[in-house]
C-alpha cells in the first residue's frame, strides 16, 4: 500500500482502508493481492470498493447526500421492503390454510 502499514493490522480504520482503496482504483494492487497480502476475505474488500465509490459519487454530486440522511432513506426501502414480504407471507399462509380446509 502507499502509506506506510504495520506489520500486523489489528483494525482497519478508515484511513487503512481508504489507502488500500485508492491502491486498487490504481492498479497498484489487485483484489485478490491484497486479500492474501493482508488476510481478508475478497468479498470484505470488494465491499470496501463499492462502499468507496458509493462514497465518492455522493461527494461529486452538486447536493450530496447527508450520510445519515443517506442511511435513512436506505433503511425506509428496506423497512418496506420487509413489511411487504411479511404481507404476502402472511397470505400465502392464509390461502394455503383455506386450500387446506376445502381439502378436508
């Protein structure tokens, strides 16, 4: 990585995290690389990529998102999303309890 890291990471803050990043946006490393360089899972770091383009295309909006307005928003669609899961679970187990009663 550029900055200079030490031998063992205990915690990947932020910064650690953001250098490896930019390494990888410029071909300085690759997923897999660092993954075995650093004992991460390809999957942890291919999330820290998309977390920090993400990131980075709030910042180069004309009006960025306000983190927490970001996460809220985020968490309204996926509340909804679960409440109109357990909507069709709750009547599929109704039909099915019906089709079960007519069998009878």
């Amino acid at each position: 990585m550029s900055m200079i890291m030490e031998d063992e990471i205990k915690r990947w803050t932020a910064k650690r995290k953001s250098a490896l990043v930019l390494d990888l946006i410029q071909g300085k490393t690759t997923v897999s690389e660092a993954s075995r360089t650093y004992g991460l899972p390809p999957s942890e770091v291919e999330n820290w990529v998309d977390e920090g383009k993400r990131g980075m295309e709030n910042a180069l909006r004309v009006n960025p998102l306000d983190l927490k307005d970001h996460y809220e928003r985020q968490l309204k669609q996926l509340q909804q999303a679960y409440g109109e899961a357990m909507l069709e679970l709750r009547a599929s187990k109704k039909i099915q309890s019906m089709l079960d009663e007519e069998d009878k």
